[in-house]
C-alpha cells in the first residue's frame, strides 16, 4: 500500500492520533505563520489551565491577584517550551490536549514548591504539638485534655512512625508545608507522600485507639 500523502507543506499527522490531536501536531510542526499561529493557541489554553489550577491551590501559595496571575504566565510560559521541546514523543496514547495539561500540572506543582519555600520562615524541623488536638476528631474542652492529647500523639509518632513517615508527618500536619512544597523539599512524587502520609495517619490512629484516645468510629476514617 503506498504511503499517505503529505500536506502541501509536508507535515501530516500520524494515523494513530485523533483528529483534535493530529491538528495540533501539524500546527505545530510547521514553520512559518502557521506555527506562530499554533504557539499562540496554546499558550493561550495552557494559561487558562494554569490559572485555573492555581486558583484552586491559591490557599497553599497565600498569594492572589497580579502575583496569581504573574505565576500563571510563568507556568503558561513554561509549560509550551517543554511541550515544544517533547513535541516528537507524543504518541498519541491520549489527546494532545491530556498530554498537554500535564506540563501544566507538573509546572505548577513546581512554582508552588520553590514560592513555599523562598518565602517560608518555619523550619523544616520545627515542631509545634499543641496544634494537635482536633486533628483526630477530637475536641477536649480543657488545656490539660489537650496537651495530654498532644502529648500521647507525640509518644505514638515516636514509637510507631518510620523517619521518613515522621518528617513528613511533622512538615504536613504540624508545619503546614503543603504537599507539592514538601514534593520539592523531599524530591518525591504527590503519590508517594500521599502514600506515607495515609500509613503514618493508619498506625497513629491505631496506637491512640489502643490507648483510649480515639473510639472505633474515629479511628474509621483515613
């Protein structure tokens, strides 16, 4: 069977991509006004991704308005050059626009991470166990009932917890360090913190139950 024919410039999309993609993928390949044109046309939808996706994550940054948005061109920005520079290994194995998006998502989880800590003042060891209480699912109404409290969640962190549950017990739970933040500290992945994290919760929501602080029903719930 002899092989399709080429665009007039040359460039044709692989039989494998759908048509949404393949358009992109031309658009992209060509030279000239044509691929001004298709850079522009994504930015432009990798920007309102970004936005949108640091407006939902606004509350880690403690940032809004031109700062946002500043953030969001830098993402915007990086994003479409990494694209640009990965535009041969896209296969097709989803839509243009899926593939697309992850730059995005990787980007922002990213700027999140570095802005975190440029503008952190806590250590990264600091531990401040009176935050504690309520944590759990409880509520003691008196001082003494919360430090007593925070004192055997502190116990059950010790004797229970790996190192490596235990910074990241500590950097979220006490510190507030949000989750892409820590990803950068720790050079891990979302996944993996999220995996440690539900561990570390799981055998600390044990060891207070064993010992009366928690019931069965509060002990439950992840």
């Amino acid at each position: 069977m002899a092989p399709a024919d080429p665009t007039a410039d040359g460039v044709f999309p692989p039989p494998r991509f759908d048509p949404g993609s393949g358009q992109w993928v031309q658009m992209l390949s060509r030279t000239g006004p044509q691929r001004e044109a298709g850079l522009a046309r994504l930015h432009d939808l990798l920007l309102r991704i970004a936005r949108g996706e640091l407006q939902r994550r606004s509350g880690q940054l403690r940032i809004t308005g031109p700062e946002l948005d500043d953030l969001a061109y830098q993402v915007a920005a990086d994003a479409l050059l990494a694209i640009v520079a990965k535009l041969g290994q896209f296969r097709g194995e989803s839509k243009f626009t899926t593939w697309a998006y992850k730059f995005v998502i990787f980007e922002v989880s990213a700027k999140i991470g570095r802005h975190f800590w440029s503008n952190q003042t806590v250590p990264m060891d600091a531990e401040d166990w009176e935050r504690l209480p309520g944590r759990f699912g409880a509520d003691p109404a008196q001082q003494t009932e919360r430090r007593d409290l925070a004192g055997a969640v502190r116990r059950a962190v010790d004797e229970n917890l790996t190192p490596r549950q235990r910074k990241v017990f500590v950097a979220i739970v006490l510190n507030g360090v949000p989750m892409d933040a820590l990803v950068t500290e720790l050079g891990s992945t979302r996944n993996a913190i999220y995996k440690t994290m539900f561990d570390a919760r799981r055998k600390l929501r044990a060891a207070l139950a064993a010992n009366g602080y928690l019931n069965d029903q509060t002990t439950g719930h992840s």
